[in-house]
C-alpha cells in the first residue's frame, strides 16, 4: 500500500524587540551571563503585574500581513497551564481563544512543483527558560534570561507532504523575517515543533500523530521527517510497533527519536483568560501606521534589483541582509549609480571586512560617507587605489572621508602634474632602464613604471601614469 506524508508545523519566532513581552528587561540578545536579565515580573514572583510591549503587537502584525493573515481587531491573551522548572509561574502567557492572525496562506515550490500551504493562526506569546544540564554533576541548572522573551507562534495546517516542502517553509520564513526585520531567526531564535502523521493514499482520514519538539536545525528536522516515516511505515505494513499519539525526542547524535511523553490536548491545559492583560483593539489607524511601516519583500526588492541588472549571485548577497539593502538604498539616493554602489559594497568593503576577519553582513558604515568617496573616485580626486585606503580608515576608525584624503595627500597622487613631476625624477634616475627601452627591450618599461607607482605608493593612477611615462620616453626617441 502506498501512503502520503501529512506534517504540520508549529513555529516558534523570538521577535526582535528591546525588551521583553511583559517588563522592560531587555531582549533575545541582551543577556550576557546566565540569569543576569531577569527581574520580579519575568522570573513569575506573585503580585508582578505584566505590562503588554506595543512592539510585540505590531511585528506580530507585521507577520500576519507577510503571510497573507487576517488581522484580528479584537485580541486577548490566555493562560496556558503546566508545570515544568523553566516555567516559574507553573503557566505560560500566550493566546488561545483570540489570536492576533488567523486564516492566511503561503506557497512552496520545489522540484515536484508549487503547492499553498494554510497557515491556521498567528499568536504572541512569552517565551520559557532553559535547562541547562551539567553530565559531570549529574544536575541541571535553569537560566531565565530567556524567560518572558516575546515569541510569535506560527501554526501552519497539515498541509506539507514531504521534508522538501517543510525546510523550503523554514527558509522562506526565515528570510523573510530577517529582511523585514521581525526577528534574528539565529541561535536558537527560530524553533519548530513537527507534527507528522502517515495515512493510505487517497484517503482523508488523517493517522496516529507524533510531535517533535523544539528543533532548530533544518539538517536535524530533515534527519527527524526521515526517520519517522520509516518508522510509522514500518509500525502500519510490519507491525513493529503500535503507533500512539505521542511528543517524541529527536537525538541527533544516535539518528533516532524518544518517546517523552503522550501528547496533551487542550484540556490538559487549562487555558483560561488571564485577568491581568486587557484586550488588545488593533483599530484601521492603527493598522494602517503597521502595514505603511512594513518594509519592501523579498519579492519586491528581487524585482527592483534585477531592473538594476544585478545578477543573481548579488541579489541573493543583498537581501541575505536587510542592512546591506538599506545601505545601497541610500548610497542610490545619494547619486550613486545602482552597479557602481553595489560593486563598492560587495567588493570593496566586503573585502576589507574579510581581512579584519568579519562578514559583509556585519557592514556599518555611513551612507554618506560612501558616497563621498565613490564620487572623489568617479570625479577623479582621488584613484581607485586611494578610495580603497579611504574607505578602510572610514570602516576601522570613522574618519571623514576628506580630511583624511588631505591629511594623507591622497588627493595630490590623483593631480596630472604631482605624476609628470614623479615620472621626471624616475627617468633621470633610472638611465640605464631608459637605455634599454630605447634599444628595445619591453622589460625595460614596466621596471620604470614600477619605479613610478614605488615613488607614488601604489596611490598613482596606472593608466595616467602609464600615458606619461609613454609620453616622456617618446620625446627621448
């Protein structure tokens, strides 16, 4: 008997906020030592009272209008009841009968095509601490730095039929997130919780599920997808096993899943509204302000970057960085041309940064900055040469650009008589270089050329320098 794959997906988003959900510690990545972000609201002490950050709501909102969501005018927050150690409160805050986007959509294309994938809703919700264990003690320490760190939940319906589909979700999700500027989705900011179910070709009925929770890695999520549908295969035509509903463990060390635990229902829970959070009303005002802020998608600025004939392998630099994309916006704006301020950006400075040991990605420069020494090269001020040394003392030490031209004579090496001075002084000494070239050895001319860019290091215009030197030998003819 042939069976079809059914998965669905819970993703869990940290958002990129300054502080929590509910108190004013700070974000995902403010902590620095375990424990070290942690005050008397998130660490769950009683009489703390939660105060909503607005922030939450609207990349929440953003989130649903990327995904095609209805945005829910009214929304509420819950409280999810269960009892672990890296929950102090014994309940979560998060949303169940009201949740703030609901009903959207997204496409998937792969090799066997391009499918919709529904999402069923968007919630807010706060994040739990970590467990960290300790096999030399034999004990485990919990750190709640991570405790209160505003997520976005993403449920996805049953909708995926193959691991392909699923890590092409994750990755869309992924890119598009980072480029809106909704979340880091690294270091354990995007995890996933995979629902997977087998059951016979053309039929509806769906099959005994299993949850695997808290992946993060798309090789470790691929891995698991594979070995549960060999084993659930393996339970329905061989009878290994009798298949229950169940949360299972994924050991990416041994290959194979666990079983932790019977997978609880909502009545296990006990969601019940929490009475310290007041309702949110997102009015059309309000909306609106959201949706204007909402940046260009990928798909957008894929289009936009290939009327500026980018090639592939640029575009797919750029939009890996929402900053680089902000960066070349404005050196556009400048008055930049769109080829030259790319080349600039993803050469040069990636260059330089590759030197210091750090990625493109990590580019901070002012745009004006770089559009003042792309204009001194184009216009001649200074050579291509020289531009490169201006812009690594702007990226290592901030200088402006200008004076550091002046302070440095970079501006001079550019000027036509400052090279015919330089060329001068290499022909009188260097005769008998000159004495070859005149009896028609080649050699002779790149040994006074390099005499020439020695004398003017490196910062010489080659091809200015090149026309006078040529010009200089002629006369001597």
């Amino acid at each position: 008997m042939k069976y079809e794959i059914v998965i669905g997906l819970e993703t869990h988003v940290e958002l990129s906020t300054n502080s929590k959900i509910f108190c004013s510690c700070g974000g995902h990545s403010s902590p620095i030592e375990p424990n070290d972000c942690v005050c008397p609201a998130c660490a769950g002490m009683p009489g703390m009272l939660p105060v909503m950050n607005k922030r939450v709501v609207e990349l929440a909102v953003q989130a649903g209008l990327l995904l095609n969501c209805e945005i829910s005018k009214y929304t509420t927050f819950d409280k999810k009841s269960y009892y672990y150690p890296d929950l102090p409160a014994a309940y979560q805050t998060t949303q169940w009968f009201h949740p703030i986007c609901k009903n959207g959509h997204v496409e998937v294309t792969t090799k066997d095509g391009t499918r919709e994938i529904g999402i069923k809703q968007i919630h807010m919700e706060e994040d739990a601490g970590k467990l960290v264990h300790d096999e030399w003690t034999d004990t485990s320490m919990v750190d709640f730095n991570r405790t209160s760190v505003p997520l976005i939940e993403i449920v996805s319906h049953p909708d995926f039929r193959s691991a392909d589909e699923v890590l092409t979700y994750l990755k869309n999700l992924k890119a598009m997130f980072r480029f809106a500027g909704i979340s880091e989705c690294e270091e354990g900011a995007m995890r996933c919780d995979v629902n997977i179910s087998l059951r016979p070709e053309g039929t509806t009925e769906l099959g005994v599920r299993t949850e695997m929770k808290n992946m993060s890695s798309l090789v470790s999520i691929e891995r698991a997808i594979k070995y549960e549908t060999a084993r659930h295969m393996d339970a329905l035509e061989r009878n290994t096993e009798v298949l229950v509903q169940e949360t299972r463990r994924w050991d990416d060390t041994k290959g194979r899943t666990f079983s932790m635990r019977n997978k609880e229902t909502a009545a296990d829970y006990r969601y019940f509204p929490d009475p310290n959070l007041m309702p949110i009303v997102i009015d059309d005002e309000w909306l609106g302000e959201i949706r204007d802020n909402l940046p260009a998608s990928i798909e957008e600025k894929t289009a936009e970057y290939k009327d500026y004939g980018f090639g592939d392998k640029e575009i797919e630099m750029l939009i890996s960085e929402r900053g680089l994309c902000a960066i070349l916006d404005a050196v556009v704006d400048g008055g930049i041309s769109p080829k030259s301020a790319a080349a600039w950006i993803l050469t040069e400075c990636a260059g330089i940064l590759r030197k210091n040991g750090e990625l493109v990605g990590s580019l901070s420069i002012e745009p004006s900055k770089l559009v003042t020494i792309i204009k001194m090269v184009e216009e001649g001020k200074i050579n291509r040469g020289g531009g490169k040394k201006v812009l690594a003392a702007v990226l290592e030490k901030d200088v402006d650009p200008v004076q550091f031209c002046k302070d440095n004579s970079l501006d001079a090496q550019a000027d036509e008589g400052a090279v015919a001075a330089v060329v001068a002084d290499v022909i009188k000494n260097n005769q008998n270089a000159v004495n070859d070239f005149l009896g028609g050895k080649q050699k002779a001319f790149q040994a006074l050329f390099g005499g020439c860019m020695k004398e003017l290091k490196g910062n010489g215009d080659p091809q200015v320098i090149r026309s006078l030197l040529e010009k200089e030998l002629e006369k001597l003819k």
